[in-house]
C-alpha cells in the first residue's frame, strides 16, 4: 500500500494522519530550505531577517508536532492499521511518529528556550575561543552546557547510562556499552597497525595534492565525477559551503555542497564524492514513502556510511583511480602529466598521526573519534571536570596517535560539536566507517559479480545493492535491524579491522 494513495473514504483515520504528517514534514523541510540558502546563498545582510523566518517556522513546527491532536491522529490510525505486518509502510510509519512524537514531547518548551539561548551564546564564544586559543573563556559555556546536556539526558531518559539518551537522538537504541566494544576491537587493531606503518619507514609522497589546482577545473572534475558515481544532477545541486553538508528536501532534490581550495585538491574531490554518497542515499528512498519521516536516512551512523562507502571504500581504492586517474589527468595535465594512477592511489592514502579530525585518513580517523567518545562519556558522567578537559584531550591524543597539541585551537577547541547540543553524535562517523565496511563485505558474498565489477573500478553493482538493501527503506526500520537485514548480523568491528589490514598492510608493505 502506498502511503501517499490513501483514501479519506477508504481509511479515514489513515487518511487524516497523512494530512498531518505531510504538513509536519512540509514545514520541516521548508525550514532545511531557508537553512541550506542561509550557508549557501544568502548575504550576511540577510542573517537578521532569516533567523526570525526560522524561528516563526520551528514554532509552527513545534506547535503541530507536539501538540494532542497529533497523538491522536497518530493512535487512531495506529488501531485501524493494527495487526499489519512489522515490515508494512504503514506499521513502519506508526513506530517512527510514536518514537518521535514521544521524543519531542519529553522536553519542556522552557528548557528547549534556555538550550537554544545557551547554545548561541556558546558557539559564538567558542568561535572566539578557538580564533584566539582561549579556552578559559569558553569553560564557563562548556560548563553550562554539560549541565544542560545532563538535564537533557534525565528528561529523555535510559535505561544504564545517562549517555545513552544523547546517543539514541542520532543512533535509534544504539547503547554506549554495545560502543566501547567495537571500539575496543578497532583500537586494539588501529593502534599496533599504525605502530607498524611507523615502522617500516617507507613514506608515501603526496606532494602532487598539494599543487596549484585551479578551481574551475576542480569544479568541472567534481560535477563530472559525481554523475559518474550516480549522483543524479536533475534531482541534484552542488553548491559551495565553508563547512561541506548534503541537505535533502526531497528524494527530487537532494542537494551538496563543497569546498575548493586552490592548492589543495583532495577537500573538493573526496568532499564531494563524501556528500554524493549521502544525497545518493536520499535520491533512493522509495518513492513511497514521500513526505512522510520514514523520506530519509536510517539514522546518523547509516548515513555515514554511505558518504564513507563512496569516499573511501570505493573513492580511495586503487581500482576506482585506475579508472578514473586517465580523466582526472585529462583535467589537470600541468599537474599530473608526470604522475601514475598508483601514484595518485598511494597519495590519496597516505596514513599520518594528525591533530585535526576532518583532515585525519582512514585508518587514524576513528582514534579521533575514540578520544571525543571517551571524553563526552567522561564529562556526562561527571568523572572528568571541564577544566580538565585541555590536559585529558592531549593526554588522550598522545596515547592514541603518539602526538601532541601544540595549543587548544589544534586540540579540544577544534570541533564545533560540543558548543552547541551535539553530545553523543560523535561516535556516529566512526560507527559509518564500520558499517560501510560491514555492508561491503555483506555484498561481495551477496554476488560474486560485485567483487568482479570493483576490480574494474566499477561501483554500480555495488550502489544497485545498497539501493535495494540500505536506500529504499529510508527509515523504515532502526539501524540494528537495517543493519541485520543487510548483512545477516550485528554490527561488528571485524570486517573494518581485515579491510585495514589487507589495505594499509599491502599499502606499506608490512608482511
Ligand atoms: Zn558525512
């Protein structure tokens, strides 16, 4: 049955669910509108005028998704689609509005104010603080928002733990226990495998990223590969932002952004592949589920693992430059005339104990999010004071990658995360490189001809099966069970730990 041909004659209380459903929807993607215009469009002028726009919308928003009638409407159609199967549209849709219904209304309005208000002011601080490595100015805010966060965690509620509250807002019934398992088998691989790379002294040379690129021609390459990897360009823009994002309104129109640096060329390139791999995820949600909240991404770690599958699984693997390298060349002959396909793959992979998070590869990366999930953890909890939290970040740094920062810019004071109301979601980039890696190893034994096409560079087989088994569903079922129904089992730590050692082992040689 779909959704969006229910009759008011033939189920009414199905019918008058839909209408409310598609309103909440409506004014919520009309807000993403006027936020994705305010990064990408919109002059500074016009700053004033938009945040009250927004802020007339989110109460509206606020307002029906909140309010008894949309209980109501919610529990009435419920009972008339009673005894439907679990995997039914329909049964689907109850649990996710019950979910968030229930979820949205736990929050007095008067705590969502003062979160809102403390959350501005500490993110204006916190630009400040990281601008003029200061962190004793933003301590108080930190502070303050750690109590929210807490505040916010008891109105939620748990089970075991007060961070389990935070995470379930990005990561649906995900428990910081189930976390620091698979973490522990990630750290116990990363960390001697990175020790090894160290080693062995060979250095991969990755100067020729690091060229003038001009970036009308980056801005050529990315729109040429993005079609190439399927991004869908009539349903489909890509724009420019300081800090990169996909913003989808619709499975019509599910956009990206990028950044271009002029002598740098990987943020465009793997950028982009990144945000195609989460708009193509939107793109192919079932048309079905249209306007309703089922239209999206699993949750924040299934979505990871779409952009991560295209930027690194498939993005930075030897096969895919064998490929495409010839284009890219074609691109930029002044640059690359002199360099191979291998040359540019090993570059591209280039493994480097790093401070900054965004810029970290794919082997170090999750020792980043580790640290940020061990502290948040910690601050929650109470165990770590915030005035302890500079000398825990580069204590903790320093046990994980060997290094350590030189200010607080470069160290605790890096992310955004944490000046607003983000607590809990950074566990969910490290979780997507696991489940891409899970969901790549479910496919190569789903069909042999997967693996075959992958050796020649080719990700359309594999893209056409996560479009059945991880796209058209949207959010139809949360992620332990998406992730079951994908791949046969739990989420496990194993298959990402043998991709990074086959890779970074042949990669540098290690025996
Ligand atoms: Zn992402």
């Amino acid at each position: 049955m779909v959704l969006q041909s229910i009759s008011a004659a033939q189920d009414p209380a199905g019918f008058a669910l839909l209408e409310r459903v598609h309103r909440v929807h409506d004014l919520g993607k009309a807000l993403s509108v006027l936020s994705w215009d305010r990064e990408v469009n919109m002059p500074p002028g016009g700053d004033r005028a938009r945040v009250q726009q927004m802020t007339t919308l989110r109460q509206l928003l606020h307002q029906e998704a909140t309010g008894e009638a949309y209980g109501e409407a919610i529990e009435s159609a419920a009972a008339a689609w009673a005894g439907l199967p679990d995997d039914d549209d329909r049964s689907c849709l109850i649990r996710v509005l019950r979910r968030d219904y229930a979820r949205s209304r736990k929050l007095p309005e008067a705590f969502v104010l003062t979160l809102s208000r403390e959350s501005a002011q500490a993110w204006t601080v916190w630009k400040q603080a990281r601008e003029e490595d200061a962190f004793p100015l933003f301590r108080p805010h930190l502070e303050r928002l750690v109590e929210l966060q807490r505040e916010m965690a008891e109105l939620y509620g748990y089970e075991t733990e007060r961070y389990d509250a935070l995470l379930d807002g990005y990561e649906e019934g995900a428990r910081a226990a189930e976390i620091r398992a698979v973490f522990a088998t990630v750290k116990a691989a990363t960390v001697p495998l990175l020790e090894a790379i160290v080693a062995s002294g060979r250095a991969v040379d990755d100067a020729l990223l690091h060229q003038a690129y001009p970036v009308a021609a980056q801005e050529t390459f990315a729109r040429q590969i993005a079609a190439e990897v399927g991004y869908d360009f009539r349903r489909g823009h890509l724009g420019t932002a300081v800090h990169p994002f996909a913003s989808s309104f619709d499975r019509g129109d599910a956009r990206i952004t990028t950044r271009w640096y002029p002598a740098f060329l990987s943020p465009s390139l793997f950028g982009t592949l990144h945000e195609c791999g989460h708009a193509i995820y939107e793109q192919g949600t079932a048309e079905a589920l249209a306007r309703t909240p089922l239209a999206r991404g699993c949750s924040s770690g299934i979505h990871e693992s779409q952009s991560r599958m295209l930027e690194n699984v498939v993005g930075r693997s030897r096969a895919f430059w064998r490929r495409h390298f010839p284009a890219l060349q074609a691109s930029f002959p002044a640059q690359l005339s002199g360099a191979t396909a291998e040359d540019f793959y090993r570059a591209v992979n280039k493994v480097q104990a790093s401070l900054i998070r965004v810029e970290a590869d794919e082997l170090t990366y999750n020792l980043h999010i580790i640290l940020r999930f061990e502290l948040e953890q910690a601050l929650l909890s109470g165990d770590l004071a915030v005035a302890d939290l500079p000398t825990a970040w580069n204590d903790g740094l320093h046990r994980l990658l060997g290094i350590h920062p030189p200010n607080d810019r470069e160290g605790c004071l890096q992310d955004v995360h944490w000046s607003g109301t983000s607590f809990g979601y950074f566990p969910t980039y490290a979780l997507g490189n696991l489940y891409a890696a899970q969901l790549r190893q479910a496919a190569l034994a789903a069909d042999a001809g997967i693996g075959v096409a992958l050796d020649a560079g080719d990700w359309t087989p594999l893209l056409q099966w996560l479009g059945r088994e991880v796209h058209l569903p949207g959010r139809k079922f949360p992620p332990s069970e998406l992730i079951r129904r994908a791949t046969g089992k739990a989420l496990d730590a194993a298959d990402f730990v043998a991709y990074v050692r086959a890779k970074f082992s042949d990669l540098y040689g290690l025996g």
